[in-house]
C-alpha cells in the first residue's frame, strides 16, 4: 500500500513540473489517470520485455483517455523515449 501511495505521488509530482505536455493528454487529465495508469503498471510488472508491458498495459487501458498519458505518467518506459 505504501508503495503504491509513493508511487502516485511521484508520478503527480512528475506530472506537476512536467514542462511539455502531450498534444492528448493536459495536466487535468494526466493526474485524473494516475491511479488507473499505475494499477496497469502493477499489473503488467511480471512481464520482462517493453513490448510485453506495452501490449498488456494497452490491454489494460488503452481504450480510455488515460492511454494518452501513458507516457507523461511513465516517461521511463523506453517506448516512451523522446
């Protein structure tokens, strides 16, 4: 429980100084997701591979508005790179 408590608040903290937002995805909407992004997380952690975790997370969420922030929330997942 902690952990994922310290996990959204990191993430709305990212979210927070975040000086670029995605086209899709304001702030309003990037902190709304951040609870449903991080359950998808958790629940594609025994997955090993960034094309496994994409394809579960997008399973998970990616029918929602949430996908769209993905990569704000998760800015370290390497299909998130720049």
């Amino acid at each position: 429980m902690k952990g994922a408590l310290a996990f959204v608040l990191l993430a709305l903290a990212f979210v927070a100084t975040s000086a670029e937002e995605s086209a899709d995805c304001s702030f309003d909407i990037a902190a709304a997701c951040v609870s449903e992004i991080g359950a998808a997380w958790d629940s594609c952690g025994s997955f090993t591979n960034a094309d496994e975790i994409l394809a579960c997370m997008e399973g998970i969420i990616g029918a929602t508005d949430c996908w769209d922030c993905v990569c704000v929330v998760l800015d370290f997942l390497p299909f998130c790179a720049k």
